[in-house]
C-alpha cells in the first residue's frame, strides 16, 4: 500500500535534500506568479495600451474629417470570395465642394464595386488628402484587450519554462546528492550477511 505525504518538502526529514526545499519555494512562487503576477501585467499592458489607442483615437479625430464626395472613376469589381463578408477598398479618385474652395478633389479608398457618380463618405487630413478613418471605440478596445492577453501568456510561458529548467535543475541536483549518499552508504549494506 502507498502512503502518500503532502507537504514532506516543507518539513524536516531525513530524506528531504536542499533541492527539495528549492524546488517546493519555487512551486509556490510559480503558483503566486500565475494567479496574481501574470493577471496583473495583462491588466497593465492592457490598459497602457487602450490609453495609447485612445490618445491616438482622439488626436486623429481632432485632424481629420469626414465628407460626402462623389465618385469621379469606377472602383475595381468585388472580390468573389471575401473575408467576413466585407468588400475590400481599393484606391479611386473622388470629388467633393467646400464653401470658399470650390470643388477638390483627392484619391480615397472606397469599396469594391462602387461605379462613377457614386455618394462615398471619405475622411481627409488638414491637407484633404484620403487617409483612413480614426480608429473606433471597439477597435481601441479590442488592441487593448489583445495586448492584454498575449502579454499575460507570454509571462505566464516564461514562468512555466523557468519552472521547468528550474525543476531540471533540482533533478540533477537530486540525484547527485542521492548517489553520494548511497557511495557512503552502499559498501555498509553489502557486508552484512544475514
């Protein structure tokens, strides 16, 4: 029959070695690190990072604004097969008019299929050229979220092969003790006779 005994690493016994107590400390601060260290850096990483994107959600939209043009070309067909049903945007030469500078015009990323005449909604820098639409709300969020999570595994990966190395380690140191102490106890066992 096996008997199994909890916590012989922790107290003091003729069998425990330095490595054993070694590796049950390490045991518990893998265990703290784990459940308290890698949540709490995918907390910060997360919130530094939707404070970034956030800081760079407002400043673009402060710099950028959105108008109504009108197609001046036609927009390349859609794509048959497209990812998450969304039609890709392809570069097109757009015109829109401002009060006191007549009518402009730029290249913008409009949607597949879209033909001449056509009412697109176009974001333009202070220079009105086309750029891309200020991140949204969701899309700062989901960055945040994303970073969060990969920055808590990625600690929680390098506690794990720490305590990996950290246990191979203790083996080897375990099993060195082990033989030295049956070197100084072998010959004893041998010469008795019963």
């Amino acid at each position: 029959m096996r008997t199994r005994v909890r916590g012989w690493r922790w107290k003091r016994n003729p069998l425990r070695r330095r490595c054993d107590v070694v590796e049950a400390w390490t045991a518990l601060i893998v265990a703290v690190l784990l459940c308290v260290g890698a949540p709490l850096v995918g907390t910060a990483v997360g919130w530094r990072a939707y404070e970034q994107g956030h800081a760079t959600q407002v400043a673009q939209r402060a710099e950028r604004h959105q108008v109504a043009a009108v197609l001046a070309e036609d927009a390349p067909a859609a794509a048959p097969a497209t990812q998450g049903g969304k039609q890709p945007l392809y570069p097109a030469k757009v015109r829109w008019s401002e009060p006191g500078k007549g009518t402009l015009s730029t290249i913008a990323e409009v949607p597949a299929g879209s033909r001449s005449g056509d009412r697109v909604p176009v974001w333009l820098d202070s220079r009105d050229r086309g750029v891309a639409p200020p991140p949204t709300d969701g899309a700062v969020w989901q960055h945040a979220l994303t970073a969060g999570v990969w920055a808590a595994g990625g600690m929680a990966g390098t506690v794990l092969l720490a305590r990996a190395v950290t246990r191979r380690v203790a083996e080897r140191h375990r099993m060195a003790e082990w033989e030295a102490e049956w070197a100084r106890t072998g010959p004893e066992w041998g010469r008795r006779t019963a």
